[in-house]
C-alpha cells in the first residue's frame, strides 16, 4: 500500500460525538458524497459467473469509505468494517472488570466528551442496558434508553454522566438503525428499509433479509437484499440468506444491485464497505456460498465488478470476513477472514489482485472461533494497532476463554499477544478511540472487560 494510502485509512478512522436522541434529531455524520468516477474497470466474469448490477437512476458510482461516523456499533464503524483507531499494545494492557447481574450480549462505546475516558454501553441477555465509563478507573453513567427488547444497541452520544443511544420506534429484532447523511435508516420489523420515522418517513425500494444490518457509507446505506431459503445451511441465526446486495440513498432510491455470482446466496448479515485495493475507492466485501464449494469471499465495486477469492472446496464451510485494514508487513491493505470458525477455524489474510482476484497471502491454522452456530453475533473479532503500533487482528479461540492478537509477517502470521479471559465470550468484541489511545472490551460470563494502555 502506497504511504499516502495508509495515511488516508488512518484518518478514516476518525472518532468524535453526534447529538441524536432516537431517529427523531438529525444523525450528523461527516460522510463525503458518493463518487461517480466509476473507478477502475475489471473484467467481472469468475469461476462463479457474472455480478449482475441493475442500476436505477444514476450510477452508483464508487464508493468513499472515508467513515468519520461518531457512533459506535456492534461492528465498531458504520461502514461495518470492525477496525478501531488509536493504538493499545495488549501485552502489557491493563485490564478493567465490572460486573452485572445478567451477562453481556452486546458491547459498544464512544469515547467521552472530555476525550479521556471511553464509555461503553452493555446491553445484557435480559434486555436492560448498563452504562459504564473507564479511564484509570471504573465507574457507572446512566445510559437512555436503559432497555432494548430484542434489537441491538447504538453508542450516540456521551454526555457528561450519561450515554445516550440510537434507536429507531420501528427497527426490526436482531438489528440496528445506522446513521447516514442527516438521517437514520432501519431496516423495519415489516420487512422494509426505511429513511427517517413518523410522517417523514422514506421507504425503500429494496428487499433486505429479516435481520439484516445496514451499514453507511459515502452517504448511502448498503443492505443485503432479496431473501432466499434455497440454501439450507442456516448457520447464522435462520435459514435465510441474501441473494442480493443493495446500495440505497437516502431518499429511498436503489442506486445499484449486485447479484450473487450464479449459483451462490451472501451468506451474512452485514458487507463490510472498505477500500479493499487501496485505490482510495471502496468495495463492499461479504461471502458468497454454495453447497457444492462452499463460501468465498467477494468484493463488489461501485461499477459491478467483483473481486473473488477461491472457495473453500466443500459444501457447507463458511468463511467470515472481519476487517479490512493495512495488515500486511509493508502496510498493504488486507481483507481478515476466518475460514470455518466452526470447525478448527483458520485466520486468513487476502490482497486485491490488479486480475480481480482476492489472493490468499497468510493463513494461521489456529482454531479461532470467531463466530457459534446459530448465533447472530459476527462481531467476535477485532482489527488495530495492537503491538508496537503494528495492526493485528484479535479473535477468540475455540473454547472463547482467549483472544489472540495476530500479527503480520513476510513469512506468515505470528501471535503478539494471548489475553485470558477468565471464563467464556458472551459478546462481540469492540473498540473505542480515545485520542491516540485504543480501548477494547467484551463480555465476558457476567462481567465487562475493557483493555487499556
């Protein structure tokens, strides 16, 4: 990756506050308008066959994944990319441990208005949400609302003692709404994508799966689309899955659909928008399978092309895209996966091909967990600095009572660091920002573990 290139994706991580209580303020985020270059234009055909994009409207164009978004999501960015800014060396990171009375199911933070603390959010099992605050210290805020009942929380904004999340009065269970331009998106318990609530509500020409998440990004929100039950794997939650990825604007117009490469479904819940070539646009990326071959990653661009990687070989084996970030040795640009996380999971590191293909560079045979059968959680992992300012990527072994920080290397990949959890993941695991600082927290049996330098 070019120097400017890796420049460019730290300061896309930028973190900050937003003033929104619920879909009924403005949600500012600093989102830069969608590029209409169309980008670099690649031969779309695959061992999988053609990426059908049907356009409505203008061009999709391609996609700016600069996200300066200043909430905080189950995924970390709004873009879905699952990559905290700021830098924590996690063998020496001090370990902070509060306890409730339920355990946590889903973690998400900002930092403090003051910048020197991170506040996180915890929504437990039972469906109450408990507010929490670390600096060198651990102390309770109060967080509104203090219940979600089946959706998932959205860190707006922390004011002095308290933090307030994002919520939307018709957000399906098993999602969130996403802020994007000067509104809120949701994908709705009656089954559509909609734009802003009450009598100015904006719905969606698009057909999101059940518990999809959509993610923001160049001030468009990309959702996957057109549900299918042909693909009986039903892994991650249900027996649905995409036949299609949508890329909406916020007055409800789909700019453009990818189709699944002929003969897969998009087996998730949320693409990750990122800059996969280090080009300065973006791709979404998310996995395509069959129960022939099974799962390959794939990563449409804003013109309809895609990059493909190679599938796993078997029917039925999942791989789950984590985070896109400057993991290679020389700060190349990289795309995290764990392949079967189900059974002896394998991280790998892809690269973008200027042929269109996602090559496999490093892959770690290291029985990492980072997803259980039949949950909806895919955020059990983590992308940043995380050894003498080197980017690592941090997953959960299969027990889930160790994360490991994996590094790098010309020769492969190495372990920087082993945090022992004292009991089992229960959570996603999750980033905050706070100045040059990374925290970094998970549920862990009824307790919140936050990291920090």
């Amino acid at each position: 990756m070019r120097a400017h290139g890796r420049r460019a994706f730290l300061a896309s991580l930028g973190v900050g506050s937003v003033s929104v209580a619920g879909c009924l303020d403005a949600a500012r985020t600093d989102d830069a308008t969608a590029r209409t270059d169309g980008g670099t234009d690649r031969d779309a055909s695959s061992e999988t066959g053609e990426s059908e994009t049907t356009e409505s409207g203008d061009s999709a164009g391609t996609v700016d994944v600069a996200d300066d978004s200043p909430q905080g999501y189950p995924h970390v960015r709004a873009s879905g990319n699952r990559v905290v800014a700021g830098e924590v060396d996690l063998s020496t990171a001090v370990e902070h441990r509060v306890e409730f009375d339920a355990r946590p199911a889903w973690v998400v933070g900002l930092p403090s208005l003051d910048g020197d603390a991170s506040v996180w959010a915890v929504r437990l099992e039972d469906g109450t949400v408990e507010g929490v605050r670390v600096d060198d210290a651990v102390s309770r805020v109060s967080v509104s609302p203090d219940r979600l009942d089946g959706t998932l929380p959205v860190a707006a904004e922390a004011r002095a003692g308290e933090l307030s999340l994002l919520t939307h009065p018709e957000t399906a269970a098993h999602t969130h709404p996403v802020a994007v331009g000067d509104t809120v998106a949701t994908v709705t318990d009656g089954g559509s994508l909609a734009f802003g609530c009450g009598d100015d509500v904006v719905r969606a020409d698009a057909n999101p799966i059940p518990d999809a998440r959509p993610v923001a990004a160049a001030g468009t929100v990309a959702v996957l689309t057109d549900p299918t039950e042909s693909y009986d794997h039903g892994v991650l939650g249900d027996a649905v899955e995409a036949t299609s990825l949508s890329v909406v604007s916020t007055d409800g117009e789909r700019r453009a659909r990818f189709a699944a490469p002929e003969g897969t479904v998009l087996e998730g819940i949320a693409p990750i928008a990122a800059d996969v070539d280090g080009d300065g646009d973006g791709e979404y990326v998310t996995t395509a399978s069959d129960g022939t071959d099974g799962a390959r990653v794939v990563a449409f661009d804003g013109s309809g092309s895609h990059y493909v990687a190679p599938a796993v070989g078997s029917g039925y084996r999942w791989r789950h895209p984590l985070a896109v970030a400057p993991f290679g040795p020389d700060g190349d640009v990289e795309i995290a996966v764990v392949k079967t996380p189900h059974i002896g999971g394998v991280a790998e590191f892809y690269r973008a091909t200027d042929d269109g293909r996602l090559a496999l560079v490093a892959e770690s045979a290291g029985n990492y967990a980072t997803h259980t059968i039949g949950s909806r959680n895919l955020d059990a992992a983590l992308g940043g600095r995380f050894a003498d300012g080197d980017w690592c990527l941090l997953v959960p072994d299969d027990a889930r009572e160790r994360l490991f920080s994996l590094r790098r290397r010309d020769d492969g990949v190495e372990r920087t660091a082993t945090l022992a959890l004292g009991g089992e993941l229960t959570s996603n695991v999750s980033g905050v920002a706070v100045g040059d600082d990374a925290h970094v927290a998970a549920g862990v049996g009824s307790e919140l573990v936050v990291w920090t330098p």
